[in-house]
C-alpha cells in the first residue's frame, strides 16, 4: 500500500498490471513514462519483450474465426473497411435464424466474401468479449491508471484497410500474425482531443504523409508499437494475410479539467448574469467590455476553486470507463448461502473504490457505478478487506461478533465488491 499526500489510500501497482506492460513496451516503466508516453513512439522487437508466444496466447486468427462464425457476432463488435472507406453493415449482417430473430447477426458467409475481395475487419470491444483481452485490458489499465479497449485487424495480404491517418488516443500496436508494414509521420496537431478527429485536417495529413517517415517499419509476430495520439500512420499486409491488436488508452487530458471547471462555474453568479439589453453580439466592441469582465470574474472564480470538486467530477468521468474484473453471477450467488467464518474473500479486481465518512453514523462507498451506504462500524472491515489486510470472515475488525461479519460480507458478495478468495 501507498500513502500520497492528503491521507487517501491507494492500492499499489499490482504486479500483474507490471506485467502487461511488460508485453507492450521493452524498456523499464519509468523510462517508457518519461521518455516516451504522451511523446514519441517506441518500437519493441520480439525478442526484446518477456514473453516467448509473442501475442497468440491473447488471440490469434483461430479465435478470430470462432468469434465470426460460431459467437453470434452483432455490430457494431465488427466493422469492415475497403479501400479506404467503412463497408456498410447491412452488407455483412442479417437474420439469426430461428430463436434469435434479431437483423444485425454478423453473416459469415458474407464476412468471406468481403475478405476474400481484400477487406479489412476490425473485431471491436474484445475486451469485453474475449477473456484473454479483458484480462489484458484490466491489467494494463491499472499499470496506466487509464482505461484501454483492444480492437483486433484482420488484413488480407498485400491490403491496406485505411489511409494515412492519426488516433485521438494513445495505442499499442501488437502484431500476432503475419506482416504488416507500417508508416509513421509526426503529428500535424499535437495531443488532439477527441472533438479534433483526423478528418478535419485531410490535406495535412496527406501533405505530411507524402514526406519523410519518422518510422519506416515492417512489424513481425511478437513485434509491438507504441504510437502515442496525433501521430499519423498507416499499415499494409505484406505477403500474407495480417492479424494484429491495437490497444487504445483513452487518457484524460488537462482540457478535461477545463471541461470541469467550467461546468462548476456556473455557480457564480458573475457568471451567469445576462449581456446588458441590447448587446450586439456581432459587433467585437460591444462584447469586449463584457469579454473583459467576464475573464475577471471567472479568473477570480478560477483562484478559489475546490481541487476536491473537480476531483469528484472527474472520478465520475473515469470511473465507469474502466469496468472491473468480470464476476461469476452463479458461483457468486452460490457463495452468499455456504458463507461462514472462515469463508475467504478478496476484493474484486480491478474494482475502483473509495470509502467516505457520511456524518456521524454511515460511511459511503463510492464505486465505478453506484454509491453504497453502511454503518460507520462497518468502515473498518470494508477497508480491511479491500485493501488486503485482511481475507477471511471471522477476522474483520471492527464489529461485534461473527454473526454481524457475516451479514457485510453476504452485502459485499451481493453487491459485487467482494468475491469469494481462490485456493
């Protein structure tokens, strides 16, 4: 366990999350932080990174099948892309047949027959649907305190499925299979937001795309790329068909705080009164005595303002962002009617909380989706058991007797913040 200033305590960096980014990048943490992260890409070889299976043991073009054919796949967890431009899903979606009369079931035959013609297919959200990749995605969120989606990208040989473009989020590149040639060029706008797509600066990116490569590179299996947001790239199949992963980090930015501050200004009345009658709003010195005094006023505003307010506002944006570690809802239930004193639990993992006093006879328990309230005598056993201290039953501290152990432990099972310990 930590202990940063202000008192708060947070879990340290568990050594599973060290691990999946081990896989992504071959330098220490804190060289990848510093040197790295938010600033240029980084090219890791296979040979450089710890594990010898490269990346198949996370997906390969096997599980890629049996998610197209045998899942009962549904969009939007797949999109197609030919020469440049999204196929459109009704091209490759339709009916599930008797007992699942639904119109967006993703048709294999018609997944073949665009691949076959040298479309890409981008399996999305895998890690919501493939249980290696939540794993990943879980643990590489933690060790970046951000949360991560993996896509997958299926390329025919010799196929590109989009130009030259850059990301509004950090990625990892890992290359499974096959080859896949990559272009890299500076940004031509650093750090873009989401709001700042690629699009709307075409002609940059194809003036830049048209210069000298920062990073001229054929991934092979095993290979991985750090690109961070706003860098341009594009990738082409070489020989044969390509599979990789690109793992997004969809990082909080300083403009997020600005989004924040602003919306709690609107609690000074400097700020929310009126333009005087009759403003011309069009005419520049109309506005510009009002413009003065409105930077005053939100500048005063902005020196008072509560660091713990705009914490609040932006632990409500991140938060739901990052689900925890996916429960067993029968193995859980199960486990509420055999509890006992020495029944063991853990925190969930990945599990994002905090515990708050609520006057003087309730604490709060503040999670990724909802806010639980218990009594105060509960607060010691609840930090207790997710912070580690403790694991078994009979030794929560703080209450009167085994009987009153049970019962938090039973609410902590029922609300999915404990899970019953392994081995």
């Amino acid at each position: 366990m930590t202990r940063p200033p202000g008192g708060v305590v947070r879990p340290a960096v568990p050594s599973a999350a060290t691990e999946a980014l081990a896989r992504c990048v071959a330098v220490e943490p804190a060289k990848f932080a510093a040197a790295h992260w938010g600033r240029t890409p980084l090219l890791s070889r296979a040979a450089e990174l710890p594990d010898p299976r490269g990346f198949t043991d996370l997906f390969s073009p096997a599980d890629a099948d049996e998610l197209l054919s045998r899942r009962g796949l549904r969009t939007p967890f797949l999109r197609v892309a030919q020469d440049g431009q999204l196929v459109p899903a009704a091209r490759y979606t339709g009916g599930g047949g008797a007992g699942a009369e639904i119109a967006d079931q993703v048709l294999d035959e018609r997944v073949l027959e665009l691949y076959a013609s040298g479309a890409t297919l981008v399996l999305q959200g895998l890690h919501r649907t493939w249980p290696a990749l939540v794993d990943l995605a879980r643990d590489l969120g933690a060790a970046l305190a951000h949360p991560v989606q993996v896509n997958a990208y299926l390329t025919p040989a010799g196929n590109q499925g989009f130009a030259t473009h850059y990301d509004t989020h950090d990625v990892f590149v890992l290359q499974v299979d096959g080859r896949k040639h990559w272009r890299v060029h500076p940004p031509v706008l650093p750090d873009p937001l989401e709001r700042q797509p690629w699009g709307g600066l075409a002609d940059e990116v194809s003036a830049t795309a048209a210069g000298p490569a920062a990073l001229d590179v054929a991934l092979e299996p095993g290979d991985a790329l750090y690109l961070p947001r706003g860098w341009l790239h594009s990738a082409q199949a070489q020989e044969c068909s390509s599979l990789h992963l690109t793992v997004g980090v969809r990082a909080l930015t300083r403009y997020a705080i600005v989004e924040e501050l602003l919306a709690l200004a609107a609690a000074d009345p400097r700020l929310r009164a009126g333009l005087p009658f009759g403003t011309d709003v069009a005419d520049p010195e109309a506005i510009e005595p009002e413009l003065t005094e409105t930077v005053e006023a939100l500048r005063d505003w902005l020196l008072r303002a509560d660091p713990a307010a705009v914490a609040e506002r932006l632990r409500a944006r991140a938060w739901p962002a990052a689900r925890p570690a996916p429960i067993r809802p029968l193995a859980q239930a199960a486990a509420l009617s055999t509890l006992d004193a020495d029944t063991r639990l853990t925190a969930r993992p990945g599990l994002r909380w905090r515990l708050e006093p609520q006057g003087r006879e309730r604490v709060a328990l503040r999670l990724f989706d909802r806010t639980i309230t218990l009594p105060a005598q509960c607060g010691p056993a609840v930090r207790a058991l997710l912070t580690g201290a403790v694991s078994r039953v009979g030794d929560l501290p703080g209450l009167d007797d085994d009987a009153d152990r049970a019962v938090l432990a039973r609410r902590l099972l029922r609300e999915a913040v404990a899970v019953p310990a392994e081995g």
